[in-house]
C-alpha cells in the first residue's frame, strides 16, 4: 500500500492543476488580506453602523482572528471545486490516457489501488486546508495582530474571546476536512464510471454548484429538499463559532458527511473492482 | 417651547412642588459630595445583554479624573455607553447652566426618592433633558434618564454600598435604546442564514452593567492614563 500510495502522490505532484488549488488560495487570501488592510475599518463601519449609533465600541475588531474568519467562509464555498480539478481525474485519467491497464497489471488488487488514489486525495485535501489555514491564520496574525474574534451573521453578532478561538479554527478545519472529502469521494465516484478525465470533474463542478444553488435560495420547495443536500451540513463548521456551541447539530451534519463519505466510497469501491476495462 | 416644556412641569408634574427643598439645592449637595473624588482607580465586571450581540461578561481596570476624564482598559472587545458613568453629574455641575424642577416622589431600589427634572438652559450642548430620581437622605442619584440630541434616550440606575460617602456606586446599569442589527447576507458572507430564523423587533433595548470594586480614591492619577491606545 505504502508504494502505491507513493505512486499516487507523485502523479498528483508532476500534474500542473494539482497546483491550480494552492495558487487559487494564495491570491485569493493575499487579495482578502490586502483589501482588508486597506479598507477594513470602513467594511467594519458600515456592518457595525447600527450599534454604533448607540454604543461605542472599543477594542481591536479588525485582527488576525476576523480575516481568518472572513478568509475561512469566503474561500470554503470555492475549495470543493479545486478539489474536484484533482479526484474527478483520478481514474478517468487514466483511463483516458491509457494507463489504467497498465496500472490493474501490477500484483495489486484493485481494492488497494483505488485506497490508495483515495489515501492520495486526501493528503492532498489535507495539504489544501494546512496552506489555507498558515496563510490566513498566520498572514492574519502577522498583519492585523491578535483580539478577540466577531463573528460575522447577517442578524447577529458573536464576540468569542481570543483564547477561545484557535481551537474553534482547528475544529473548523478539521470540518472543512471532513466536507472536502464529501467532494473528493464524489469526484472519485464519478471518475470511476467515465473514461475521460474532464467529464467527472466538470459533473462534480455541475453538482456543487447546483446544490448550492438550492441551498442559498429561500424557496419553500427547496427548504425540504435541502437537509438531505450535503453541501447544506459542508458549512457546518461556521457552528464551531457559535455561542453557545449546538454540539447536537454539529456532530449530526459530521455523520451524514461521513455516510456520505462512505456511500461514495462504497459505490466507487463497488464499480472499480468490478470494471470491464477496455481501453 | 423650553419655556413651556417648564411651565407644563411645573403645572401639571409635581403638586408638591412648593412644599419641598429647592431642587438645586439638593442637585447641589448630591455633586459636592461626589467632588470630594479627584479620581479614582477600580477593577470593573460589565455584563451585556445586547440584542443581536452575544459577548461574555469582560472584566478589566476603570479609570476616574475629575472633571470628566473617564476610561475602561480591558484586553478585548466591549461596547460602552455613548456617555461616561458621570456624564449626569458633569451635567449638574454648575446649578445655573439649567433650570431644575421638583416633579413629585417615586421608590427607586426600596427607597423614596425625590424626582427632579433638569432641563439645560443652552441649546447647544448634547442633554435635552434629565429626569433624576434622588435620595434626599444620603444624597445620592439612584437612577436618571438622560433625553440626548444624538443617542436617544439612556437611562442610567446605580446602586451604592461601602463607598456611598463619596457617591461612589457599587454597581451602574445603563438601559439604552438599540436599533435592530441587520446586514445583508451576501456582506456578512452567511450562507447558513435562514430566513425561517425568528425575526427581531425593529426597536429594542439593551442594558450594560458595571459592578465595581477595589476602589483606590485620589491617588493623583496621571493624565497619560486616559489616553487612548495605552
């Protein structure tokens, strides 16, 4: 496993896309970075003109803690199609390229093989949300220094002390993890069924972007069918910085991310070992 | 208008009026006793209970400097009221800045109190007018609302213990009108927004409590105290 494994990680390295995502963020948390240094304090005037026409507010509200925050829910809507770029392609491009049955000769069982395209995936996943976590944690940290954390809600206004935040961001990570796996084994699922690498990529795009879709209009008829999205339990780990914290409804949205996890897994693991492979 | 606003309180607000201690006098007696303070220094506890806001109790140091320097240090982030805790008391300061008019007895924290009305004789400044609710026996204000030009209406109870000689408060809790926090989705980025959530009041209020202790008075405190980002 450990070679296969090895194996994966080097195709994933030497493709060009595979570094699409980690410039993606660089620019993007660079941008958010820099426009906040310029006009950050009037963004914070006009959300907090309300409240200040009857309180002073006093404190540092513009800090490493709220950059990461606004960084963390700006970027993690466009991260699954990054990940996509790179697990849609993962069989399909083989099979596209004509690998593939060189790869099923080698004294592996299929099973393996495909954990290990998974494995693979998911360091590169991991390696994804460790670059955007240094950059906005520590450029937020390095340019706006440290404060308590304001929480930014279209109705309301959390204020967690700064000791209280950087295990929140860990956990929100963790989350964020744990949502682009969702996406990573959904695009692994549909490379499995395709023999060419920009179908599933493109379909898993499609489908992120759709559900989406459905998550953020407020229509009655949507409203049913959203708890069984699983982009809706995917922004789940803005409830890590929730006062006080619905453990409940975190731990049930991780669940239904891991069944689906699974689900995707199991289909992909289902079809792949038992593929004709023609090409 | 000032004129009749006068005249109506003292028509129609306070019966007893004529029978009752000059209200100036008793404005007076109330800020001499809390002159005696040249300044002070105390550890202070604020809870909030702000609509839309959710911000745990902070605690951190208070500053005091006759006549109206005033400073909170704390680590994080509070939300103050727009006026320092002796912003009634700098208003009374000087007894012919305002007209003060009795306007009858009320019981404020189980005490009688005497309620005074003190409108300001100069349009320009931020009071419009102040309601004082005042202890004649100890000389102390347990309660005033503030009319400002600005910030709406503020009212402001304080209750006293050991310090109560030099009308220093034991506890300030200030009730001030909030108007509804609301911003779009799209500025807050709130994709887990929901529009079944319940809908807030347009209009609310919000109280701010300060309980005070280890007062240290006159100690000559520097200037450089109260000055920002120190």
């Amino acid at each position: 496993m450990g070679t296969l494994l090895r194996i994966e990680l080097f195709k994933i390295a030497t493709k060009p896309r595979s570094y699409i995502g980690f410039a993606a963020i660089t620019v993007i948390v660079l941008l958010i970075e820099l426009a906040l240094w310029l006009d950050g304090r009037s963004y914070l005037e006009f959300i907090l003109q309300a409240l200040e026409q009857s309180f002073q507010v006093q404190g540092n509200l513009l800090n490493g803690n709220l950059v990461s925050f606004i960084i963390l829910q700006t970027l993690i809507v466009q991260m699954p199609l990054l990940v996509a770029l790179i697990a849609g392609d993962l069989v399909s491009g083989e099979a596209a390229s004509g690998t593939i049955r060189l790869l099923l000769t080698q004294p592996h069982s299929r099973a393996s093989i495909l954990w290990a395209k998974y494995f693979a995936t998911s360091i590169y996943v991991f390696l994804l949300i460790f670059w955007l976590g240094l950059l906005a944690l520590g450029g937020g940290f390095l340019l706006f220094g440290a404060g308590d954390l304001v929480v930014l809600k279209s109705d309301e206004l959390i204020i967690l002390k700064a000791a209280d935040t950087l295990w929140r961001f860990m956990a929100a990570f963790g989350i964020a993890f744990l949502s682009l796996s969702v996406v990573a084994t959904f695009s692994l699922m549909l490379s499995c069924y395709t023999d060419n690498s920009i179908g599933p990529i493109i379909a898993s795009m499609a489908v992120i972007i759709l559900f989406t879709i459905i998550g953020t209009l407020e229509v009655p008829l949507f409203d049913r069918i959203k708890p069984f999205l699983f982009t809706t339990h995917m922004i789940v780990w803005r409830s890590m910085f929730d006062q006080p914290l619905d453990w409940g409804a975190i731990l049930r949205s991780m669940w239904i991310l891991v069944f689906h996890i699974a689900l995707f897994l199991g289909v992909s693991f289902f079809h792949f070992t038992k593929k004709d492979i023609q090409n | 208008m000032k004129s009749f606003i006068v005249f109506a309180l003292m028509a129609f607000g306070a019966p007893g009026a004529f029978t009752q201690p000059a209200p100036k006098a008793l404005i007076h007696a109330v800020h001499q006793k809390f002159a005696q303070v040249k300044d002070y220094s105390a550890t202070v506890r604020m809870e909030f209970d702000i609509p839309s806001v959710r911000l745990t109790p902070v605690e951190g140091g208070v500053y005091f400097k006759q006549p109206d320097k005033f400073r909170i240090k704390t680590e994080g982030i509070i939300f103050l009221p727009k006026q320092n805790p002796y912003f009634t008391l700098q208003s009374i300061r000087d007894t012919n800045a305002y007209v003060a008019i009795f306007a009858g007895e009320e019981t404020v924290q189980s005490t009688k109190t005497q309620v005074v009305n003190v409108i300001p004789n100069d349009n320009a400044g931020e009071l419009i007018l102040a309601k004082l609710w005042i202890d004649p026996a100890r000389k102390l204000i347990l309660k005033s609302q503030l009319t400002t030009k600005t910030n709406g209406t503020l009212t402001v109870e304080q209750g006293y213990g050991r310090l109560q000689g030099s009308a220093l408060p034991d506890w300030i809790r200030f009730t001030i009108d909030v108007a509804r926090f609301k911003v779009p989705k799209s500025v807050a980025v709130d994709l887990s927004a929901s529009k079944n959530a319940p809908s807030l009041p347009a209009k609310g209020t919000g109280t701010i409590q300060l309980v005070f202790s280890n007062y240290k008075l006159n100690q000559n405190l520097s200037d450089a105290v109260f000055a920002q980002g120190k």
